[in-house]
C-alpha cells in the first residue's frame, strides 16, 4: 500500500467519524457557511500581484517536521502584507499537522482567498470547507477519479467555491482535465514516490487551455525557479516548505516575492 492509498484509508475512517460529531446541517449553521467567498483565479491573474499562493503547513510525508510551533494569525497576516496573492491551509492532521481551526484563523484575519488544501474525496469535507472560511478546494486527481472529481467540484460551485484541480503527468492530464476545473495545477511532485522534477510542469503546461490559471505545485525553491515556471507559462505559485522553514515565513514570503519582481523587471529591462 503507497502512501496516496494509506492517506485515502485514514480519511474514509476520518470523514465518517467527522460527519457523526458534525452533521452536514450543523455546518450550514456556522458563520462562514452564509459568507460569500472570495475568487481564487481572479487574485491569481491580478497583475498587480505575485502570484503566489503561500502556504501554511507545519510538517509533510516528504519533509517531515517543518514548523511546529507557529501562530496560523501572524503567519497568514504576514504573508499577505507580503503580496502574496492568496493563502493555502492545510487541513490534515496527519500528515501535515494542520486542522480545521487552522482554516478558520486564517479566514478570521485575512480578506483574500484561501484554498483549503487536503484530501478531498467525499462531499461532506466539500460542506467542511465552505463551513470553516475556505473559498476554493483541491482536488488530487491521483486519488480520486473524474467522474468523483466532477461531483465534487458541481457541488462546490453549487457552495459559491471554486477549484483547483491537480494532475502530474500526461496520463492524469488525459483522464481528469475538464472545465469544471477553475484553476489546473500541475504538481511537480510524484505523490507515490515523493520525487520532484520541475521539468515535468514545464513538459504539461502548454497542453492547457490559454483562458485557464495554470498553477505550479511543488519543488519551487527560489526566485528563479518561480521565473521560470513564469516563463513557461505559468500564472500561479503554489510554496510553502520554503517559507515555513524560515522562523518568520512572511518575511521569508516578503524577501522572497521582492526578488522575484526583481528578476522580472530586469528581464523586462533588457
């Protein structure tokens, strides 16, 4: 059993445990349920921003412990006076030590959008998301199929959400790529082997369709990497373990984000 399968055993069990304790109409009663969320795709192709989704994690199944100890209130408020364009919260405990709570904090003090990243794969985490302040999901096109996919996803948009579909290679490209995808992210880590190669969201990007955000998923470490998935073609950002290690990752996000409009304007420049 691979470690997708391991997450997607842990998360039934979890959801229907979840959905005992927090019935779906006792989530339509929260606060953030009635709130109208915020377009993740439209921050992303603002131009007057970065283009980065900044993320709030305190460990991985690839990297292990990250940032154990951190306050989701300073660090979500950071990274947005930084110019991020929008946050991502992991939602998983188990694996990446995050939590509902955490989503809700970040909602609380942030006017942006916030993508509730986690492992989608029933429609109660869908009502979950819209309940705790999310405004977009993830969906992982290695966990679940299209036919899943696009359930959850109409359910979604039936919420007022939007999402971000996620594939990584040719052949999840191939079965799960559809308009209801509102943003496509291609992910340049292998979820099964945990290998990362930026060259494989070079290889997919042009495959997608011109008028669709297209965001690059994983191994972005610097400012360079972050140009030259730009130049590919890539609207959209997705980093977090290289701001989470630093011991203030808004400031980490901030230095981050100046060099890259940096390098753009020197390009530009010449």
């Amino acid at each position: 059993m691979n470690i997708l399968q391991q997450i997607a055993e842990y998360k039934k069990a979890e959801v229907i445990e979840r959905q005992k304790l927090f019935p779906v109409e006792f989530l339509k009663q929260k606060l953030y349920y009635k709130s109208k969320p915020v377009s993740l795709k439209s921050y992303v192709m603002d131009e007057t921003k970065t283009g980065i989704i900044a993320e709030i994690k305190r460990k991985s199944p690839s990297e292990g412990k990250i940032n154990a100890h951190i306050s989701v209130e300073e660090v979500s408020i950071g990274y947005m006076q930084s110019g991020a364009s929008a946050l991502s919260v992991l939602t998983d405990e188990p694996s990446f030590g995050g939590s509902l709570k955490d989503l809700e904090v970040a909602r609380k003090y942030n006017y942006c959008p916030i993508l509730r990243k986690d492992f989608m794969l029933d429609p109660y985490q869908v009502y979950e998301a819209k309940a705790h302040g999310a405004d977009a999901i993830l969906l992982i096109a290695s966990m679940i199929d299209k036919s899943l996919c696009q359930d959850l996803a109409s359910l979604a948009h039936e919420l007022g959400m939007e999402v971000l579909l996620e594939v990584h290679n040719q052949e999840e490209l191939d079965s799960h790529y559809g308009n209801y995808a509102d943003l496509v992210g291609i992910n340049s880590r292998d979820l099964k082997s945990f290998n990362t190669d930026l060259t494989i969201a070079e290889a997919l990007v042009n495959q997608l369709a011109s008028d669709v955000p297209k965001i690059a998923e994983s191994g972005l470490k610097t400012p360079e990497d972050v140009v030259k998935m730009k130049k590919a073609g890539f609207d959209g950002f997705l980093i977090g373990t290289s701001f989470m290690k630093s011991s203030e990752p808004g400031k980490a996000c901030q230095r981050f984000s100046q060099q890259v409009k940096n390098m753009m304007a020197d390009k530009i420049g010449k």
